[in-house]
C-alpha cells in the first residue's frame, strides 16, 4: 500500500459517508469506558439500550466500584455475556479509584491493565475519549484494510501496524470511524454491496 493509495482510499471514503460518529452514546471518560467494556461481542445499539439506567444508577467510577455484583448483572444481561462484564467494570473501577487515583490513564500500556480493556479497547479510549493517536481495529476495519489492500493480516495487532505505517496519526480516528461505517453499510463481511461502493476499484474481494 502507498501512501498515495491510502489517501485516496480515505478521501473517497470520507466524501461518501462524511463526518462520522462513534455508535455509543456517551458523555465523558466514564461512561466511554464502560460503554466500550460492554460493547465486546454485542451491538452499539444493545449496549446503548441498557447504558442509560446503568449510568444513571452509577455515575462515576467511584460509585460503580461500590456496585452489588448481582444488580450491575441485571442491568447488563441483554449485553451477554454479562456476567464477566459486571465484574470486570466494577474491577475496572475500583482500580481507576485505587490504582489511579479515580483519575483514567491516557495512555495505552495503562489502560490495558484495566480489566476487560485490550489492545482494541484502549485504543477506542485513547483515540475517542482522549483525542489522542489510537487505531482500534475490529472485525470491521480488519476486513475492510484486507479486502482494501492495507493488510494481508489476520492478526489485529499486525492490521494495526500496516494501517499506522501508511496513514498519518492525525487520520488515524477517523479511518477507524468510517472503516466501521463503511463495514456496516456496504463492505458486509456476508453480503457485500460491491454495487455501491466509492472504492470498490480498489478491492481485492474476500
């Protein structure tokens, strides 16, 4: 992939979809976290369904870190697989207060010592919550830099090196952004709608 390449790619795709949002509905560090935490193997749309009671039970990490187990599991059950994710955001809380002084780290290595954050996880955190360079890649845009011609990787951790060695760090949240958009509405992994797509010259298919 050239760096040429890899700009018109990006520009092609931002004239088509335009500014783009993250799915989750979030105010602030707290509930950026929590809401990624819940969002592993689900929709944006389901974790939004249960965030607003959740958060208005429990509006800081402080307050979570003093959750009952079993009523954080009942909010969250429509997430799946709740039980592991009631208890690692009540974990995750009480180390933000204990370890951080109830303070979010702003940096990578730090985050993914929080429980239920990894690598991609930290990154939708750093590049979402702090503005800082972060890449997160997802099913989505791990499909979507192979089928493109960044990547020729399974391997997330390598998807993101390819994706960061091309695009500048300044680009690195939006092309997160609309790699996700793209991948819901049109470079379906089952499915695609090749007939509509504003880059499907450049596609090698899969």
């Amino acid at each position: 992939m050239t760096d040429k390449r890899s700009s018109k790619i990006l520009s092609l795709l931002y004239s088509y979809y335009g500014e783009t949002e993250p799915g989750l509905e979030f105010t602030g560090l707290y509930e950026l976290t929590i809401a990624v935490v819940l969002s592993a193997q689900t929709t944006d749309r389901q974790v939004n369904s249960v965030t607003g009671e959740l958060f208005r039970m429990y509006s800081d990490f402080e307050s979570l870190s003093k959750a009952g187990i079993s009523d954080v599991e009942r909010i969250v059950k429509s997430t799946g697989f709740y039980k592991n994710k009631a208890k690692n955001i009540i974990l995750l809380s009480r180390m933000v207060c204990s370890r951080f002084n109830g303070k979010l780290p702003d940096n990578i290595e730090s985050l993914m010592e929080l429980p239920g954050v990894g690598r991609k996880s930290a990154n939708v955190i750093l590049s979402i919550g702090f503005n800082k360079p972060g890449l997160a890649v997802d099913t989505h845009v791990l499909r979507i830099a192979n089928r493109l011609g960044f990547s020729s990787s399974e391997s997330p951790l390598e998807v993101e090196k390819d994706l960061c060695r091309v695009i500048d760090s300044s680009e690195w949240k939006k092309t997160h952004l609309l790699f996700i958009k793209h991948g819901r509405e049109l470079c379906r992994a089952r499915n695609p709608k090749c007939s509509s797509c504003p880059v499907k010259k450049f596609c090698n298919g899969g």
